[in-house]
C-alpha cells in the first residue's frame, strides 16, 4: 500500500552546521561567542544598531557561500518524491533548503530578506545593510534584517499550528529543543496523534519526548531516514 502519511519536519542549525555554518548552543557556538541579548533582541536593536548590522551582515556573508549538503538534498527528494505531503519548516534562517530545491517555512526569518520597522515593507536584503538604509518603500531609515528576534513572535505560527494538528508524523532534525515555540512543537503534533522522531547529532535534552531516535551527523542519518521513509534504501 502506498504510503501517504503527512510529515511535518522541523530543522534547527545541526542541518547546516556540515555546510559550514555554526549552530548556537554546543562548544563554539554563536552564543558563546556573542551575548544574545545585544544582539538577537529589538532592545540590543535600539541601543546599537551598528552592533547588530555588524553581526548578520557577517552571518549573510558567511551563508551566501556555503552550499547544500546532503541533508538539505535529500529533504527536498522527499519532499518532491513522498506521495504524502511533506512540510518543510525550519528555524535556519540560511536558505540552503531552497537551494537544494525544497520549499520551506522560515519561523525565524531570513538572512537575505531584510524588513523596515516602520511600515514592515519587506525586500530582499543587500549583503551588507547599514543602520541608515532607508526604507525602499517609505524612506524611513528603520531597516532591520528580517530575522524574529528573542521576544518576538516567530512567523507563520497560524500555518504551523494547522500541520502540526495534521501530521501523522513529526521529525525534528538538528535542533537542541532549547527555544520556544518551536520546541513545543513535538508535544503539539503528539498530542494529536503523530509518531515523532527526532534525528540529532546525539539525544538532546528534550529526546524524552520522542518515540524514536535516530543519532548520527545529519549527512548520514538524514538521508538513511529518507531512503527508509521512500522505501528506497
Ligand atoms: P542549537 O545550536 O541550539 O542546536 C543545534 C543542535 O544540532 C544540537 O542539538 C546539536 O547536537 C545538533 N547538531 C550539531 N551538529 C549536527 C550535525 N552535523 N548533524 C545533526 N545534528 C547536529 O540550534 P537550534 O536548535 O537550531 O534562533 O537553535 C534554535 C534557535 O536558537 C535558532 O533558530 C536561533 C537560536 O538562538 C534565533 O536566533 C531567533
């Protein structure tokens, strides 16, 4: 019987970080090296601007050269190859999904989208934006990478909430389980009746929660999973 079954996958920086670029909480990572709050809150914004545009002006460039890897190409496979809807949603704000050929939800935004605090215009953001930038749009000079920062609400929480109440299958991939709402999200889809999985480099601390695991670096364990989910392996 072909296997129809929606599947709803949620991916934190673990997808990326064999693409090169860093995740934030493990040894090296972005919080470690940077206080969050200076620079991943509207309050860091609105004391230094400059700080913060510093910051992901750095982060754009950075993603602007690395490249897919096999975890991103074999999610967009299934999600071009499942009979079943497959919904892609990632915490990333690199576009490295798209750039393997999927489609997906961006909660916390995207690097090279930038947005205008003014009128919320939204344009696709220079590799290097500046605190003066004006707005294309209504010439304020309010621009702001259109990242959600801490305290802020992640996008597309409406969309998100309709799959997770509608999956039969939930992955989590790559992400600590640290950060709310996205966090929450395999006890949403559980309680609706998912099996959900999570694939990490190792059981994070919220691995509890899951019916089943799957360890390993996301360009092995990511495609094996979808070789098994395809029944091509
Ligand atoms: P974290 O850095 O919190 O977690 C990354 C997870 O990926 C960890 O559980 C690692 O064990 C795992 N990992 C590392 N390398 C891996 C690999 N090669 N293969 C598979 N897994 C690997 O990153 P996120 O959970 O994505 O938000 O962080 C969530 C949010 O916190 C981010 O979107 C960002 C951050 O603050 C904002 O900036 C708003």
């Amino acid at each position: 019987m072909q296997d129809s079954r929606k599947i709803v996958i949620l991916t934190g920086a673990g997808v990326s970080a064999e693409s090169g670029l860093g995740i934030f909480r493990d040894k090296g990572g972005v919080w470690t090296k940077y206080d969050l709050n200076e620079v991943a809150t509207p309050e860091g914004f609105a004391r230094d601007p400059v700080k913060v545009h510093d910051f992901y002006n750095a982060r754009r460039a950075n993603a602007a050269t690395a490249r897919p890897n096999a975890a991103h190409f074999a999610l967009a496979r299934l999600q071009s190859d499942h009979p079943g809807e497959v919904v892609l949603i990632t915490q990333n704000v690199d576009a490295l999904h798209e750039a393997a050929g999927a489609t997906a939800i961006h909660m916390h935004g995207r690097l090279d989208r930038a947005t205008c605090s003014a009128c919320t215009a939204c344009w696709d953001a220079p590799l290097v934006m500046s605190a003066d930038d004006p707005c294309p749009k209504c010439s304020a000079p309010q621009t702001r990478p259109d990242i959600v920062w801490f305290g802020e609400v992640p996008q597309a929480m409406d969309v998100i909430a309709e799959h997770l109440t509608t999956a039969d299958v939930f992955a989590a991939i790559g992400t600590s389980g640290q950060v709310y709402p996205a966090a929450g999200f395999v006890a949403e889809a559980a309680r609706s009746g998912a099996h959900t999985i999570e694939i990490n480099l190792e059981p994070s601390d919220v691995a509890g929660m899951f019916d089943a695991q799957i360890d390993g670096a996301a360009t092995t364990s990511v495609p094996a999973w979808v070789d098994s989910v395809l029944n091509t392996a």
